[in-house]
C-alpha cells in the first residue's frame, strides 16, 4: 500500500475498510497532459492550446478507429468562450483521422456521457473545467460504453500526441464529416425525467434552479418544468465569461437568497458541467452530497433498488453518514477523492449508488458518471412521495465535527518527515474508536490536506493542528 493510503485511516465501526483501488494521483505524477480529470488547465495556455486539442483528437481518433467502416464521435462543451476555440480544434483532428463527428453544443457531462453510448459512438468529449473559474477549460473522454477513459489509455493517447501524425492522416476520399445535432438536448431531458418512477410529477412545487450559466443552463431548468414544477431560474445567462461566478454549487449564497425570497420549496444548483449538485432546503440551509447519498440510499434500499447492500463514497465523506447507513444495516465502502476512482469501486463490486461529499453523485442504474439534476429528481421523488419538506427528507443524520486544513510546500516530502509520521501516529492514537483521520497530497498541486473528524469537536481541532504545525515544520526545513 501507497504510503498515502496508509494514512487515509478510519475508525470507530468495528469493520474493515474497503481498499481504495488506487492512490490518489499517484498514476498522474508521471504524466504530461492527464490529470485526475482528464486534462486541463488555463485556457490558450499550455496544455490547454488549439495545437494540443487538435492533437488529442488526431491521437483519440487514431487510438478508437479499427477497420474501414465509419467511427463516430460525440464532442459537447460547456459554455466558456474558449469552448469555441477548443470544439473547432478538436473536430478538425477527429476529421483529419477519418471519424464523423457529431457536434451537441452546450450539455451537461453526464448527457455526452449518455448520447455517446446512445448515438452509438467510439468516443465521447466533454470541453469542460467543471467548477473552476472561466478562464481554465479541459478535455474530458469517454469510451463508447459512457465511462472515462482508464489511465492506461490516457497513457497510449499521450504517447500518440507526442508523435508523428504524417502516417495517420486518412485520404482526401476519409475525411471525416461534422454533423450538429438539433435533438441532443431534447434527447437528454427525456432521459432525466425516466429516471422518475413512473407517474411521479413534480406538481405543486416551487423550484429554484441555478445552473451557474454552465451546461445546464436550457436542459434542467425544461426538465423540472416539463415534469410540472413551478421553476425559477438562475444562473442562466450565460456569456462566455460568467460560468460558476458567483453562482452555482461551489457559490450558493444566490441561490439561498433566492429560495428565501420567493419561498420555494427547494433549491438546486448545479456545477459547470451539471455533474454535480447542491441542495437548498426551504429554510435556506444548505444540504450536501453525504445527506443526499443518505437519502437516496434509503430509498432505493427501501424499494429494493440498492444494490451491494450499501454504497460507495469517499475517504472524505463525513462519519456520520456511515454510522446512519450502518444503523440500516447498510455498508460504506470508502475510496481516493475523485469521481473516477468511486465509479471504478462501483463498477469492480456491483453497487449502483456512490458519490462524494461535494454532490457529485453516480447512479449507476441511469448514469455511467455524476448527474447534478438527475440526483435532484431521485431526492424529489423521496419529497413527493412522503409529502414532507426538503429540510426532514435532507436531515437524516447529525455531522460530526470535521474540519479540513490544506498546508502549501514547495519541496521535498512531508509526510516522510519523522516527526510528522509522529504527530500522525499521536493523532490516530489520541481519536482511538472515535474518529477518523484522513491526510493525503493534492493530485494536483503541491498541497498536504490534512482531515480529521470525531465526537469530540474539540479534540479533532488539536489533532488538526498539531499534524498542520508538523508539516509546515517539515516543509520549512526541505
């Protein structure tokens, strides 16, 4: 085991933690476009530039095309002004390989993750940076079943971008062609609301909506509607520049003011991208992806739907939630940050619900990645169906005190540091059966992120601080 996992620790259930199927980034470090999510970064900057997007679809088009038949691929964005820039470099490289390429205009992730399996493509592209500022974009694959590529053929895509292409071109008569599809997103709307039991509506209910003038911004705020809901939008205007500013999931201070201001039943706000959610009760209190994994989870076990006996989440998600779904007789299994890796853990051991903490959330009986409003509609049909508000459905289970620190370095390692390993032995031995301790490296930058979490809110503070004040020690004297 990684010396990363070793430290991702839990206590106080009495039964053996799922192992992770991978370290956190440690499949990344050695890589020169891929990250955790495919790649990204700044846009017009590298790797972010039209050179290397063409070059990922001249190297993912050559990697999915076998034989002389017609190869299709599917490329959705969402609504960046450098989505433009990067839709057109990348089409002009699937073409150049001989692929057909369908193009579907702004749409959530988990939709180009669906049309692609549904269109019967060899690839699906995703331009998006999810939640991150306008300014970042990336390039996000999916394989001709709807799942993100594995790492090792994002490794064999990044061999291909940093050869040469002479030899791969197809001839003037292969030249693939560029079709927009008019009907994509009708098709995923009516994907959204079969995902519904049958016969359940939405009427009667006052429904804010902020799409964070990302993906989302025309389908979800149509499928609430069409489905009966009184919606109230924003975050809907999108203009290139605006996407996740100040609104949104990762900002829902609008969406609370909101929702308290026309007195709606609930609020939803998605991500860029739509793959992931947060839900605003109707007294304004935020509500994350733990209780909607809790509430989802219920359900389904309730209607025999849950399949493995439990769900999956990750090493961040609060111990409340898993001592709830014991207390129901249901299992936790717990893996590395990161929606790849949870689906992966679902996919390996049969479970059907999994998801993180920040709402994004995977069903898989609908989805093959996380859905923002397909998750909405599974805790909507929980709120139709016992006619109790949003703020008893989303309250199943206290948080226990949790507190998260990020400490900066700039050389060396930490973690190896002997009085380090000692903070974090005295802090494992400190928290015993009434805690969990969990500290692993950013993938993605040069950041320890220390988490610890227990009954006792303020024993879990000293622990935190002592294991903060250790590493900074540590990363001072590299």
């Amino acid at each position: 085991m990684s010396p990363v996992l070793q430290q991702a620790h839990r206590f106080g259930t009495g039964r053996k933690a799922a192992q992770p199927p991978r370290d956190e980034g440690s499949s990344t470090m050695s890589r020169r476009y891929f990250g955790t999510d495919g790649i990204r970064g700044q846009a017009n900057r590298h790797p972010m530039t039209s050179e290397i997007a063409l070059k990922v679809g001249m190297a993912a088009g050559k990697l999915f095309t076998s034989g002389k038949h017609r190869h299709r691929v599917v490329i959705g964005k969402d609504t960046r002004l450098s989505g433009y820039m990067l839709e057109a470099a990348l089409m002009s490289g699937f073409t150049s390989v001989g692929m057909d390429v369908f193009l579907l205009g702004p749409m959530p992730t988990p939709a180009i993750a669906m049309l692609t399996k549904s269109l019967r493509a060899d690839l699906g592209v995703m331009i998006s940076a999810s939640h991150n500022p306008y300014e970042d974009n990336g390039i996000k694959l999916f394989d001709p079943d709807g799942y993100k590529l594995s790492d090792d053929t994002e490794k064999e895509i990044e061999k291909l971008i940093d050869s040469k292409f002479d030899d791969n071109l197809v001839g003037a008569d292969r030249i693939g062609r560029a079709t927009r599809v008019e009907s994509a997103q009708e098709r995923y709307i009516e994907f959204a609301k079969r995902t519904l039991p049958k016969n359940l509506r939405l009427d009667g209910l006052r429904i804010v909506i902020d799409c964070a003038n990302g993906a989302g911004y025309k389908v979800a705020p149509e499928a609430l509607w069409e489905l009966g809901a009184e919606v109230i939008k924003i975050g809907v205007e999108p203009n290139g520049r605006n996407i996740n500013y100040k609104c949104g999931s990762t900002h829902p201070d609008a969406l609370v003011e909101k929702v308290r201001e026309v007195r709606a039943d609930i609020g939803i706000a998605l991500d860029g991208d739509a793959d992931r959610v947060v839900i605003v009760n109707e007294k304004g209190a935020l509500v994350d992806g733990d209780q909607l994994m809790a509430v989802i989870a219920e359900s389904w076990h309730r209607r025999g739907k849950l399949a493995a006996g439990g769900i999956v989440a990750t090493v961040m998600s609060n111990l409340g939630l898993e001592r709830y779904l014991a207390s129901l007789g249901l299992a936790m299994a717990r893996t590395p940050v990161g929606d790849r890796y949870v689906v992966e853990h679902m996919r390996k051991h049969g479970y059907n619900v999994g998801g993180e903490q920040s709402g994004h959330i995977v069903l898989s009986d609908f989805t093959t990645t996380g859905d923002g409003l397909v998750s909405a509609l599974q805790v909507l049909a929980v709120v139709v169906a016992t006619g109790r508000p949003v703020s008893e459905v989303c309250s199943r289970f206290e948080r226990l005190p949790q507190i998260l620190q990020n400490v900066r370095y700039e050389d060396g390692k930490p973690l190896e540091n002997a009085k380090v390993k000692k903070a974090i032995e005295g802090a494992k031995t400190k928290l015993g059966q009434h805690g969990r301790l969990v500290i692993r490296p950013s993938g993605t930058e040069p950041v320890i992120r220390v988490m610890a979490e227990g009954d006792d809110e303020v024993l879990v503070s000293k622990v935190v601080g002592d294991i903060v004040e250790a590493v900074r020690a540590a990363a001072a004297a590299a």
